[in-house]
C-alpha cells in the first residue's frame, strides 16, 4: 500500500475516496509550489472528511473560508506548516444579482439552478444569500468570470450581474427556534417529524425520497439512529440540531432540545 492509499483507506465509498484523493493531491502540490492551494466550496461533511485526511499528513495546515462566520459551504486552502498565515488570502469572490423586471418570486434553487445552467460546477460555489430582489453568490474565481458574462438572464427576468467585495454581503440574521419534545426512540423519522413539525409518516417519506441529510449525508432509512449534537437538514425546510438530551419521562420516553434554524 502507498503513501495516498494508506491516507484514504479509511474512507468509505466512492465519493469520499474521490473527495480525499483531491484533498491529498492538493496537499502534495501546496509542499511542492510552497503556495497555498484551495479546495472546492465543501458542505461541513465534506470539510470533515477533507481534515481528516489532512490531520494525517505531516507539515500540512487548512483554514476554512466561506465569506462570513455562519457560512455553510466553505473552501479550505491548504498550505505548508511554515507559511506565513498573514500572507493567506480568502480563494473567495462575490457576485450580486439584481431582478430588474421581477416576476415570480425566485428562491435559492431557481439562482443556484441558473449559476449551475451555463456550465458551472457546483463545487465552484458557496452560499446564496437571496434578497428581495435578486441574491447575492460567493464563488470562486473561475466561476465569477463566466457568471459575469453568460448570467443575464433568469428565467423570464432581465438581470444585471456585478462583481461585488466580500465586505458587502448582507448577510440575513439566522432565526433559532427552539423546540422541545419527547420521542419514543432516536429513529430519524420521529426525531426531525417534531422538528419540522409534520407527522412521522410524511417525514419516513421525506426520508426515502432523498430530501433529508443527516449530519450532511443522505439518509434514507427512516429508522437510523440519531444521536446528540447531529444535525438533520431538509431541502427547503432549514435545519435542526439535536442540541440536548434532557432525560427520560416517567412513560421512558426520551426528552430532547432541538434547534431549528431558518
């Protein structure tokens, strides 16, 4: 077994075998350029899987950048131990779209449907942050070239495209919900059903139809078993975390703190 062999052995599937090779390859070009190379934006499975492999690689650092604090795509740039961090600079660049004749009301999927429509990779970029009318793309630099000349139109609307620095972000305050429930087990299903607040039997079909993550991760077993400090998304419903597990009731069941974030 090889060096990069022995640093993804532990990696299960293809996806993260693939994701850890460019990890290691990244890392093996940073120690020969001496220069820091960035990774794709990565959900916060995939920056762990990404520092895992690096945690093993000697001489090696990461930092994670997303545009602002709360971000969940981030790119890791990864430099030699020696570097001088002061010199790092965030592989980050910002667009805003603006609807200039609106119709319906676009959402995160229409943007990010129309970025990914003239040839962009979805590893090219980060968060959307969607305003009232229009959003505003952190992405890289390769991607902000193309978007700026081939992003004019979204569906029916006439759009303007402009480069915008990373300080004028407006970043929209997150709204936690707490909420506070009894289960009978740690399933998924009964967990995130209290969490969204739909039955259980409309949540199992969530479940099986790919539409719910687990700690970043497709789940598609209703009853897998969910532990404190995961975190359960849904695909345009937010998210929730498993914040607490309180106790028990007198009936045994389980008493949790679950917080929903919009």
């Amino acid at each position: 077994m090889n060096n990069k062999e022995r640093l993804l052995s532990h990696l299960e599937g293809k996806e993260e075998r693939l994701l850890g090779a460019r990890i290691v390859d990244l890392a093996e070009r940073a120690m020969i350029d001496d220069t820091p190379q960035a990774s794709d934006f990565l959900d916060p499975r995939e920056r762990q899987i990404a520092q895992g492999v690096l945690g093993c690689i000697p001489a090696i650092r990461a930092r994670g950048y997303g545009g602002f604090p709360e971000a969940e795509r981030q790119r890791l740039l990864i430099y030699p131990e020696h570097y001088l961090t002061e010199l790092l600079e965030p592989p980050l660049w910002a667009l805003e779209v603006k609807v200039e004749t609106p119709g319906r009301e676009l959402r995160h999927g229409d943007y990010l449907g129309a970025i990914l429509g003239v040839g962009i990779d979805r590893g090219q970029v980060g968060d959307i942050l969607v305003q009232e009318n229009g959003c505003q793309a952190i992405v890289s630099q390769e991607a902000l070239r193309v978007l700026l000349v081939e992003l004019r139109r979204g569906g029916a609307s006439e759009v303007s495209v402009s480069e915008i620095d990373l300080e004028q972000l407006e970043v929209p305050a997150q709204r936690i919900k707490e909420v506070r429930t009894t289960v009978a087990s740690m399933r998924l299903d009964a967990v995130a059903a209290f969490g969204f607040g739909m039955s259980r039997t409309k949540m199992a079909r969530e479940i099986k139809g790919e539409r719910v993550k687990l700690n970043w991760k497709v789940v598609t077993d209703p009853a897998h078993p969910v532990a404190e400090g995961d975190v359960i998304s849904m695909r345009g419903r937010g998210r929730i975390s498993v914040d607490q597990i309180t106790g028990t009731t007198r009936k045994g069941r389980i008493s949790l703190l679950l917080k929903r974030a919009f």
